[in-house]
C-alpha cells in the first residue's frame, strides 16, 4: 500500500506542471472551468487543492519505464490520458445529473449543461494536441491508441445509458460495457508509456491486458462504491447509482438471481440496496474484481520488466481493488 501511495504522488508531483501548461492553452472561460473541475481553483477562479488520484496517469508513467525508459517519456502519455478521462468525467456527471464530485458541486451544476460539454470537448481535443505536440516519434502510433480507446470508452457510455431503460441486462453485456466504460482507458493508460518508449510489441499487449483488466476491477469495485460507499469517501451521495438508475454490474448480477427486485419502488433506494446485497450483487463483484485482477497480474507475469517497475504495477493495481468498500 505504502509504495501505491508513493507511486500515486510521484505520479501528481509528475504531472501537475504538464497537466497545467495543457490547460492554460484554453480559452479563459473554458480554462476556469477545467482548473475548477480539477480542484485546482473554486468557482471563483480563487487557488484551491484537491483533485482525483491520478492513477490513470500513474499507470502511463510506469509503463515507459516497464519499457526502459525514463518517466519523462511517458509523460505526454500521462497528461493526455487524465484529459481523457477528466473529459468523460464533466460528461459522465451531466448525463447522470450528479451534482456533486469530490464534495463540490459539478461543472455542469455550477455553470450549466452546455459549458460541461464543452469543457469536456476542449479536454478531448487537447489531449491529441498534447500527444501530437510532443516531438516523439512515436507519438502517431501512442495517439492512434488513445483515440481507439476513446471510442471504445464512449461505445461503454452509450450502452451504460441504454441499460438504464432495460430490467433485462445480463451480467455479460454488462461487464462487455464496463470494458469499454472503464477497461479501455485503463489498458490505453498502461500501455501508452510503452508505446511512445517504442517497446516491442509483446510487451505493449502485456500490459494493455493489465491494464484491461485493472479497469474490469476498477469498475466493480467502484459499482459497489456506487452504490454501498461512504458518502465522505466516495465524494457522492449515498445510492447514487441507483438513483441514476444505472444497470451496474452488482444489479445486473442480483437482477439474474433476483429478477423480483426490479419490482421494488425505484424511489426506494435502501431496500433496492439491501435487496441487491441479499441476492449477493456485493458479493459477487468484489470477488469478481480479485479474479480480474489476478487475470492482469497473470499477464504481467508472461514478460520481462524491470523488478521495481512491476512491482509498483502490481501494488497499484491491488490498491484499486483494496478501496474502501
């Protein structure tokens, strides 16, 4: 846990100065919102601190060493990773009416619907300009992963609000969402390191596999958070996937065990809750989440990386199994 931690800073401490020279390319007005969404400034544009782990940017930086190279190399991999995910973040809030991220009101419930999409555009498209502007070599084939990965993650997007209007969503269309929802950046965040270091090719499979399947237990995990996590600890309210209506993998599960839940007042979100757990949702996915995670730690295993590298790899995807839950 400790050298997840460590890793987790070294990664903030890494990418803070990148990640704010990308944002000041902004217009101002779309600049403020970005830096506040990031919990860089409040409202007011007055300095604030906070922001999320960085653990997609962690991941890019430890595959560019995973390849031999410096961190240094993987770090237009790491801002350009984070953009992408912080724009499907100010999307994802809006499309599900989240008010609150972090324990702050959401962009789009401060300054509107419109200027989050927007705001989330500006990120998507800065982070192909941060890659392509990185004078790399490689930085072609490193914007080709992340784009790729985008569309997967949006494809997750649509089907996860297609669910919302089904009872019948089996756990494998669910899980085939969650990798695109989650699992995609997460094996384009492990990878694109390796690939603007120029690593061979079995090395890059490896840990886009890992990475695939970090995501895959990242998003159970967080589906429990969703739904059962401390309000103080997740930033959002208590049940707030159900009350989203979302499909997740813990109701998707209950539902095929239980498809009278879906009889059960939507209104009523703590015996939704409950009855969810008594069919095992909760079980189920933490358990679901260490067997994806043991899938990735498996992949790892079938190449060559320096020690200390994978170590770190591990670690952190362990860390992201063991939240709070």
């Amino acid at each position: 846990m400790t050298t997840t931690l460590e890793s987790l800073h070294r990664s903030r401490d890494t990418i803070t100065p990148a990640m704010r020279a990308a944002i000041d390319r902004l217009d101002p007005t779309t600049r403020l919102q970005a830096a506040y969404h990031l919990g860089w400034v409040d409202a007011d544009g007055r300095p604030d601190s906070g922001g999320g782990k960085a653990v997609r940017p962690a991941l890019a930086l430890l595959s560019a060493q995973a390849a031999g190279a410096g961190a240094e190399t993987g770090l237009p991999g790491a801002v350009a990773v984070e953009l992408v995910h912080n724009f499907s973040l100010l999307h994802d809030d809006l499309m599900d009416h989240d008010q609150e991220r972090r324990h702050r009101r959401t962009v789009w419930a401060v300054w509107g619907a419109a200027s989050a999409i927007l705001s989330g555009d500006a990120l998507l498209g800065l982070s192909q300009e941060v890659l392509l502007d990185s004078g790399l070599p490689t930085a072609v084939p490193a914007a080709l992963l992340l784009a790729r990965a985008t569309r997967e993650l949006i494809r997750g997007q649509v089907q996860d609000l297609a669910f919302e209007e089904r009872d019948d969503v089996s756990v494998t269309e669910c899980l085939d969402m969650a990798a695109g929802k989650t699992g995609a950046l997460m094996a384009a965040s492990a990878a694109i390191g390796a690939v603007l270091a120029g690593a061979p090719a079995d090395t890059v499979a490896a840990l886009e596999t890992y990475g695939a399947r970090v995501g895959l237990a990242f998003q159970l995990v967080d589906d429990v958070l969703g739904i059962w996590g401390d309000p103080a600890v997740t930033g959002k309210p208590v049940f707030s996937d159900l009350r989203a209506g979302k499909k997740s993998l813990p109701v998707a599960y209950a539902l095929g065990r239980d498809p009278s839940i879906a009889l059960i007042d939507p209104a009523d979100l703590e015996r939704r809750a409950e009855a969810i757990d008594r069919a095992g949702g909760r079980r189920w996915a933490l358990a679901e989440a260490a067997g994806r995670m043991s899938e990735g730690e498996a992949a790892l295993a079938g190449v060559e990386l320096p020690d200390p590298v994978r170590a770190e790899l591990l670690a952190l995807g362990r860390f992201i199994v063991d939240r709070e839950v």
